[in-house]
C-alpha cells in the first residue's frame, strides 16, 4: 500500500499533461470572482481554478489547481473575507491541475477535511502511473517545458521540472451521486463522464449554482488530445444534456470565467453539446462513405452557427483532432491500404524516395519552395522525408526550424503551438545553431 501511495505522488505532476489549460483559458492575473453570496472562484492564480463555497460554518473547496503555491495564494485572498475552517474537499477528476494543490487545504484546525472523487479515481491515476516515462515526454511536449517564457502557450503555476506534490488521498468515493448536508447547504454530485471516465459535476440545488468540472470551458472541448488515450465523446454530450436538465443559474467551470443566466447558459450547453454530436456523427458517415482519416478532417467543418462561438473557438481542442480520436475509435488501425499492413520502418521508405529525388537536396529545395509560397505542411513533410534519409542534413533542420515556427505562429492553439516551438527547437540544436532562452530576456 505504503508503495502504491509514493509512486501516486511521484506521478502526479505527470498527469498535469491532461490539463485543459493555455494561457487564453487562464485569465490574466489573479483574481477571486464573488459569483454569488457563498460562491467564489479563484482565476488567474494557476492553470485550474479553485472554487470555493462557504456554507454558514465552514467552506467547501472544488478542486484545487495544479500548484500548491498557487492554491494557498487564493486561500490568502479568500481569508479577507472568510475565516471558517475547511470542511470538504472535492475533486472534480482525477488530472492534476484540479488535484494537486489540495494539501494547502488541509493542515492544522482543517486536519480533518473529508476528500471526495469519484469511484474511477484510483484506477485513473493508476493507469497513468504505467504510462510514467511517455508521460513525461509527453509533458514536457504540451507544455514546452524547455521553451522561453516568452513562447509558451501552456503555463504551468508550477515548474514541471521540480513539481511540489501537494495531492492528498480521497476519504470518500462514489458511483453514480453522492448528497451531502453543510452548513445549511445541499451538495449533490453526480458521476458525470466527459473529460475522464472519474468525472463529476457539483449541482447547488438552492441557489441552482452548477461547478461543471472540465465539461464546459470557454473553448472548443478537447475531444481528443493528439497525445493521450480516447475520451468518452458522446458521454460528454449526454453529461451536458444532464446539466441542462438542472436549469442552471450560475455555471462554474474549473477553467476560465463564470457564466450566469438561465437561458444563456441553457444556450452555450445546448451548442456545446450540438458541436460535439455533429462532429461525431460527421466522422462517422466519412467512415461509411469509405473516407480516410486524412479525407474526414477536411471534409467535417462546424457549420458557421456553430463555429463563429467565442467559446467554440479552437484554442484548447480542434475539431480536426476530434476527427482523428473519433474515427480511431470506431475503426481498427488498419486503414485498408495494404502498404500499411506491416510496413517498414518509415526511414527506408524516406531513403529510398530520397534516393530517386537525387539525395536531401533536391527535397530541400522543393521545401524552399513550398516555404516560399506558404505552404508549411509540404514543406515540413517534404523536410521530415529529407532528415530520415540523412539526419544530419543541416540546412534541412534550419529550414526546418523556420517552417515549425511559421506553424506555430498561425496556430490559435496552445497545444498545437507548443508541438510546433518544441520540434523547432529540437531542429535548431540538430542544425548546431544556438538556441534562445529565457536568459536571452532583456
Ligand atoms: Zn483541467
């Protein structure tokens, strides 16, 4: 046991790379947003927010963000308005910007916090614990760990080099809904799958206050993460239709602003879950018309109604990788090209078109051109054929760089800008060029 419970700690920060956060989604500065008179939300002061809830003899906190600092900052400002001890913890699922920071939240007369999850929480952590090493790459990935300040789109309240592990154990677990009384105040949570397979929503019946976790944020959802496992997409639909149910007042998620208005809010779930059910039924009738995988990403578009949403914008999620995640999870991995059956490793395919090119050079040169006329995907594939059939080609990797970059500055998406900055920076070091850091600043 003693075992299990070090190695959940030591991974923790590594499941902060599921984190719906960038710096748009963030807010700007710190601030503690009163929603109602017993309901705060703390943005600004890390990727996740912290929401608190004061019931008449102590307060209630859902989530925690990733970074303990960050958590004790917001509990700071709070304690200028409250002084009630902490009595419940809740932990909307199981990433690490919403888990992280809890043990800010317990310690002297709060020794005694009740911590509530859902029932999948264990096994989710677990299982991202046997993915340790990926993870990692894939962290500091996402979150261009290695980049400047001044590039990076995803920001951690915390260094992911040397993360402090502020997670504590959930105390209380449940499968489908979970009721509580509090200082006067009805908690009900439900087992709300979306985000994760742990996920649940917290409903004020009262004061018809609804915390949604991450199954509403002020972006176009994160069907699928390029670099993560499936998420249940049509879960996500019905848990937004389960909300609307509630006819919330006031919308709370665990990133960006709170909404409030019945018939505004009533409006935002209903598109949400209008856009994510038409991005999956669209990716399906590609599948049955016989389209590839690269066809459906062009083909499925949000129609306009749908698309020009502010908060269906792409700047966390992309429609195009919802198309990737949903048709891989409806089909097999054989895309009934027969080549791909058991290919070969992909560098001698690259050796040998390169070696009918005439060598890298004549690759890079039709790089050049595609670079010239803007065409930053060709001239990438075309780079990327070049380098796996001579790795070391230098010119290849400046220009390289410089495509990645121009990539990078087009994209509205922080987790697709910080894929672009970190493969430039990788082809900047593979050139021998010097690469800039944040000790370059002014
Ligand atoms: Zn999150």
């Amino acid at each position: 046991m003693r075992l299990v419970q070090v190695g959940l700690s030591a991974c923790l920060f590594l499941c902060i790379s599921n984190m719906t956060c960038m710096a748009q989604l963030r807010g700007e500065r710190p601030e503690l947003i009163q929603v109602t008179d017993q309901v705060y939300s703390a943005v600004g002061y890390s990727l996740g927010n912290i929401l608190y809830v004061l019931t008449h003899d102590s307060i209630v906190v859902i989530d925690t963000s990733e970074s303990p600092d960050a958590a004790k900052a917001s509990l700071a400002e709070l304690r200028r308005i409250s002084q009630l001890p902490i009595s419940h913890i809740i932990y909307t699922h199981f990433h690490g910007d919403h888990i992280n920071g809890a043990r800010s939240f317990r310690s002297g007369e709060n020794s005694s916090v009740a911590i509530i999850a859902q029932q999948e929480h264990d096994r989710e952590l677990l299982m991202f614990q046997k993915l340790r090493p990926y993870n990692a790459r894939l962290n500091a990935i996402q979150f261009g760990a290695a980049l400047p300040k001044r590039d990076a789109t995803l920001e951690l309240a915390l260094d992911p080099a040397r993360p402090v592990i502020g997670y504590l154990r959930p105390t209380e677990k449940f499968e489908s809904e979970y009721k509580f009384q509090q200082g006067g105040v009805q908690f009900e949570l439900y087992h709300t799958q979306g985000e994760t397979s742990d996920h649940l929503m917290v409903w004020l019946p009262e004061s018809k206050v609804l915390f949604p976790g991450d199954l509403f944020y002020h972006s176009f959802p994160m069907l699928s993460s390029p670099m993560k496992h499936d998420r249940p997409v049509l879960h996500w639909a019905e848990s937004l239709d389960r909300m609307r149910g509630l006819n919330p007042e006031h919308l709370v998620p665990s990133h960006t602003r709170p909404l409030k208005g019945a018939q505004h809010i009533e409006t935002v779930l209903e598109n949400y879950a209008a856009a994510i059910r038409f991005v999956h039924d669209e990716t399906l009738s590609c599948i049955n018309l016989g389209m590839s995988v690269e066809q459906a990403r062009q083909a499925v578009r949000l129609p306009d109604h749908l698309s020009n949403l502010p908060y269906l914008s792409e700047l966390y999620g992309k429609v195009a990788w919802s198309v990737n995640g949903i048709y891989r999870q409806y089909t097999g991995w054989y895309d009934m090209v027969p080549a791909h059956l058991n290919p070969a490793p992909v560098n001698s395919l690259h050796q040998a078109i390169a070696q009918a090119a005439g060598g890298a050079a004549p690759l890079y040169e039709q790089a050049r051109k595609a670079h010239k006329q803007a065409d930053y995907q060709l001239a990438l594939e075309l780079l990327t054929i070049a380098l796996g059939a001579e790795p070391k080609h230098a010119p290849c990797h400046r220009l390289a760089a410089e495509v990645l970059s121009h990539l990078a500055q087009r994209s509205s998406n922080g987790v697709e800008k910080n894929v672009y900055l970190v493969a430039a920076q990788e082809h900047q070091q593979a050139a021998g060029d010097s690469v800039s850091s944040d000790a370059d600043e002014p």
